[in-house]
C-alpha cells in the first residue's frame, strides 16, 4: 500500500491488521478504509482495492 500520510509517512497496514484479524471480511475492508482515510487526512484520490477473504480451515492444516 502506497498511501501516505501529510507528513509523507506510509499506512502501517501490517501493524494496523492483527487489531482486526477476527473481523468479517466486509467489516475488515471497511475498517481498513476508515482508517486509511483518517491516516490520509484526506479523501482517497487514487483508486483502492481490498479484498479480504475468510479461511474455513484451522491455520495449522494447510
């Protein structure tokens, strides 16, 4: 993820994720885009795609 802060710092996506790893994948994507605008201090002027998928199996099977 490219977005930046006004103090041109990155979204920190990988330490924002685990806040929200039991979250439904629609209110995973819609927290992830909440807090990316709040960190953007602006609209998002570039185009965002999320996709969140929900696994069905224990982590320890694959």
């Amino acid at each position: 993820m490219d977005a930046r802060n006004r103090a041109g710092d990155f979204y920190p996506l990988a330490e924002r994720l685990p806040a929200w790893a039991r979250l439904a994948p629609a209110a995973l994507v819609e927290a992830v885009r909440s807090d990316l605008r709040r960190y953007v201090g602006r609209s998002l002027d570039d185009d965002v795609i999320m996709v969140a998928v929900r696994r069905n199996c224990p982590p320890d099977t694959i």
